[in-house]
C-alpha cells in the first residue's frame, strides 16, 4: 500500500493555490495527479487541516451480535437456506449485506454447504451390478 504524501508537500500545493494557480498548474508544477489537489483543499475547506485520514486497520465483522444468533438459528433450523434468502432475511432486519459475506462469515463459523457428489456417485455405482470383464477381441493375443 502506498503512503500518504507528506504535511509539507500539502503545505506547498495549498500555498501555491493560495496565491492563485489553478489547480491543474499546481498538479503539473508538483508532478502529482490534479485529484490529488482537489481532494487536499476540499479536505482544508472541510476541516481545516490537510492530514491524511486513517490508513488500514481492523473492520469488525458486520454479522455479530444478535445478527449472528440469528443467521446460525436460521441454519440450524433449516440447513439447505441459500445465502440469498439470508442475506434477504437480515436485511429485513436492517443490516444490509451481500450473500458473499454471509458465506464468509458461515465458512468463520465451520459451517459448511458444500455437496459431496462423487460421494454420492461411488455409493450408486456400488448399488449397481458388478461390471462385466472385457472380452479381449478375434485376433488378438
């Protein structure tokens, strides 16, 4: 990840558009992009100050809490819900997320969906009759 540029080198843009450079000639004179200019002086205008915001950190996770009772209850009860129909369910409760976060936040929890076909196949096979051994072809030896 990239750093932030430095207090001084904002100053420097401020000052220059401060003494009426437009935005444009301030990026080309800095050698920095024109929407970095504007963004430090709606910043100034917005707060006084030309800092740089918070960079990174933890984001907690969204389904927790009652939220999280409720999605492991909703699975508990029937196991076959599709991620949709929760992701629907708690948005009726107000939290609004996208069906692959309520599968990140399943796969966190050890519940697991998926289906295990060839299982299913080896235990049909198994059911059916023995297969017939080749019978090798006129000529060959």
């Amino acid at each position: 990840m990239s750093k932030p540029y430095s207090i001084d080198f904002r100053e420097l843009a401020m000052a220059h558009l401060d003494a009426g450079e437009t935005t444009r000639e301030v990026a080309a004179s800095l050698r920095v992009a024109v929407s970095s200019i504007v963004k430090w002086a709606a910043r100034k205008r917005l707060s006084g100050s030309i800092a740089p915001g918070k960079m990174g950190g933890h984001r907690p996770h969204l389904i927790s809490g009652d939220h999280r009772l409720f999605v492991l209850g909703e699975v508990d009860r029937d196991a076959n819900v599709t991620l949709h129909r929760l992701s629907a369910a708690l948005a009726e409760r107000g939290l609004h997320v996208h069906p692959a976060s309520v599968g990140r936040f399943l796969h966190r929890e050890g519940k697991s969906f998926k289906k295990n076909s060839s299982a299913r196949r080896a235990v049909a096979a198994k059911a059916q009759a023995p297969a017939r051994p080749v019978d090798p072809l006129p000529g060959a030896h």
